[in-house]
C-alpha cells in the first residue's frame, strides 16, 4: 500500500470486501478528506471515502471509555467480527434494538438493507417474538425496540406484537415502515396507538415522485403525505428517513426539512442516511456513489439557506463519533429554527463513558421522537417577548436533525462497529450490530442474515 502524500491517521481493522475476511486497515488524510484503506493478500487494495470536507474530521472525533455487555451471549473465538451476539469484547451497551417482524414487503426497494421479499421466512409467531423480548431482558433490558422487516404494517397483528412487549415492561416502540398501509388504513393506526406505539419511522427519500420512482419505484409522495396526516390525527409521532443518495435526492436535504416543519410538531424530526452498500456490487462503489456526514451536515447548511448552520451540529454521545451526527433545535412560530446543541471542537478530547452516552441517546430518542400532543394544544400568546415564545415552544416544538453513517463491506471499521449500540435481534435470539448483521459481501453473500 502506497502512502505518498498522506498521513495516516489510525491503524484499525476492516475485512475484504471479496471474502470477508478480516485483514488489517488504516484511516488516512488527503487534506480534509480521510478515507479507509486495506489490502487483502487475495484479492488486493481498496480504498474508500469516508469523510469529505467540514466540519474537519479531527474537530469531530471524539474516544469512548468502553462499555462491555453486561451479560454476553456469545464467546470470544473468531474475534470481530464473525463472534456477535454480543461478545464480551464488544464495547458499548445496546441502545436500539430491532426485532424483524416480517420479510415480506409491499416495495421491492433496490436500497433495501432487508432483501425483503427475497427468500421469504415465515413470519416468526407471538411466542417466537415473546422469547426475543425475554432474551433482551436477560442482556439487562428492556432497551428502545424498532419493529422491523421487511414492512412490519403487513402484519395484522403488529399492535398485538406491541401491546406483548409493553406486557414485559418495554416502554418505546418504533415501527420502521413505508409507511402505505398507514396511508390507506387510519383503522389501522389508531391500533398501533392504542397498543402502545411511541414513533413511527418513515421511510421519506424526498419532496419530488421522481425521487422515488428512482429509490422505491413508485411515484409515494401523495401516499407518504397521507401517512403522516393519520399519524398525526391518531397522536403517534414521525421522524422522516431519507435514504441519501447522490445524484437522485442530495440536492432536495433542504426541501425535506422545510417540508417537515410544515407539519411539526406531529413530525418530530428528519433522520438522513447516506446510502450503503448491500447486496450484490461486483465492482466497488465509488467514491462519487458516495455522501458523508459532513457533506450532509454542509448540504443542510446551504439548502436550508441559513436556517441551520453547520456549527449547530454535533458528534454523537453513545456510539462511534464516525457513526452519526444531530442537531437539536426549537421552531419558532415565524418558521425560524433556535439550535440547542452548538458544536464545540475542544471538548472532542475528553473520552466519554460509552455506557453514559448510549443511555442519555435512548432517553433522548424516546423523549424527543414520540409525539407531545397533550403539550401542543398549549398557545403562545402573542404578546410574549422572543425569550418567553422561546421557553414555551421549547416544552411543544423541539425538532432534531440527525443522520446516520451505516457500514458495508468496503468501508467497514472494526474499531466502529465495536462502538455500535444499534443491535438487530437474530432468529437464534443474539444481539448482532446492525453494521454486521446486514453485511455482505460484494457478491451478496451475508454474514449473518439468512
């Protein structure tokens, strides 16, 4: 490997993207891009972009102080990543756990981190989804719980599967969804309400149908629209989730986030996920294929044309500081957005308890992504001064903007994935960090998803 005219940064670990296995790596800088660089003895070098412009990557990382599981359901063997369960030396707590409820689909996405609707799995049963809750309690749950697929609203008997974990004592409940049924089927959501939902997390890839046409495969604007209408009519919560992709949605962040706020506070938020790599890609994606944090972070800046700012946003406090990004803002009845976070470079170098972190995210998510409609029938009156508009719609109008860097085959850092404390439940009922649980190799083939 050739480092003329780059300085490196970090020595790590990743695994071949033509066989998975794994094989050492290195973080290295060209100005203010950073990228992960690997050699297999196979199958030769790869490299990959993984950090493009500002807020400058030295501002933004941020170490951890571990946070082994507290009750591991795997041992060390392989070593990361093929000992997930988790194992003890995994370095975080779980935060977000997913229960795949479904592999069935009403899309066939070409994005789908699920293969939904390829090699379809019976749907597991109310006792099988009852041994998972329990197996999240022996690990020291319960922990925030994301029901998943595939589209988990094809199951009829979704509000049931919630209303079961409330039973056993979890308290927040995300529905990952597409979000048609919901559009079609107001029956329906106030069902999940009732049962005890908290959020749903829509998948929104933009404010133009050519943008699904392109992602999804339909023209769902009108659809998405209406689902976010009866969830807000039945008091659930919605976070937007873009899948970012450039070329197709990156120049319509701005959009996204003016057309949420038309709908806060029933629409709690915007969460952008730049687009990953699953499946098969013979060739590797490249770098034009891709869209990093603070490109992301940047777009919003400009598209938004001042509205946010760059500096308002911030590392995450509970995983990898490569993982994520949020800002957290009130909006104001003129439209305007007061941050609350502001990022601050220097504290950057004090290691955090990771344990700490991954506890204050969950509280947040579950405080900030659920709706506050007994709080948004409050009024301000007009008469108030700026600082006192501020203070009331601060208990009402909250807003975060977050995203999320999701790890495949070219780009994955082990250091990171060890951080992760977004977990997938497995059919054999262990904890899998998303990163790996979804990871394939060039070829399609997974480490752990069957």
């Amino acid at each position: 490997m050739n480092f003329d005219s780059t300085q490196i940064l970090a020595e790590t670990e990743s695994v071949c993207p033509e066989c998975l296995a794994r094989i050492p790596a290195f973080r290295i800088a060209r100005g203010d891009d950073v990228f992960l660089t690997k050699t297999c003895p196979t199958h030769g070098d790869f490299e990959t972009i993984v950090w493009r412009g500002q807020p400058a990557f030295a501002s933004w990382v941020k170490p951890k102080i571990p946070a082994h599981p507290k009750n591991p359901f795997t041992p060390i063997a392989r070593g990361c990543p093929f000992d997930c369960g988790l194992c003890p030396d995994h370095r975080n707590q779980s935060c977000c756990v997913l229960l795949e409820v479904t592999q069935r689909c009403d899309l066939k996405c070409p994005v789908c981190f699920a293969d939904a609707n390829n090699h379809i799995a019976p749907d597991p049963g109310l006792a099988t989804i009852e041994h998972w809750y329990r197996r999240l309690l022996d690990a020291r749950g319960p922990f925030n719980v994301q029901l998943s697929g595939g589209e988990p609203c094809l199951r009829d008997d979704l509000p049931e599967i919630i209303s079961l974990g409330r039973s056993l004592g979890f308290t927040f409940f995300q529905i990952n969804t597409n979000g048609l049924r919901l559009a079609r089927d107001p029956g329906f959501v106030a069902r999940l309400k009732d049962a005890g939902a908290s959020t749903i997390f829509l998948q929104f890839d933009g404010t133009r149908d050519e943008i699904f046409s392109a992602l999804r495969g339909h023209a769902l604007l009108e659809q998405k629209r209406a689902a976010i209408e009866r969830c807000i009519e039945n008091d659930l919560g919605v976070v937007l989730v873009p899948t970012v992709v450039p070329g197709i949605n990156a120049d319509n962040l701005g959009d996204i986030l003016r057309f949420a706020l038309q709908y806060a506070p029933g629409v709690r938020g915007v969460h952008f996920q730049p687009i990953s790599y699953f499946g098969r890609y013979p060739q590797p994606p490249s770098d034009a294929s891709r869209i990093t944090i603070p490109e992301i972070i940047s777009a919003l800046a400009e598209q938004s044309h001042g509205a946010v700012k760059r500096e308002q946003f911030v590392p995450p406090g509970g995983e990898n500081a490569l993982c994520s990004f949020h800002g957290n803002f009130v909006a104001m009845p003129d439209g305007a957005l007061k941050p609350l976070t502001t990022h601050n470079p220097a504290s950057c170098c004090s290691p955090t308890p990771a344990d700490l972190g991954a506890a204050k995210s969950c509280e947040f998510v579950a405080r900030q992504w659920a709706s506050r409609k007994n709080l948004i029938a409050l009024d301000v009156s007009p008469s108030l001064g700026e600082w006192d508009t501020f203070i009331a719609r601060a208990k009402t109008h909250t807003f975060c903007i977050s995203g999320m860097a999701f790890q495949d085959a070219w780009n994955l850092d082990l250091e990171r994935l060890r951080d992760c404390y977004i977990h997938n439940v497995s059919g054999d009922a262990k904890l899998v960090p998303f990163c790996a649980y979804n990871l394939t190799d060039s070829n399609g083939r997974a480490l752990y998803r069957r």
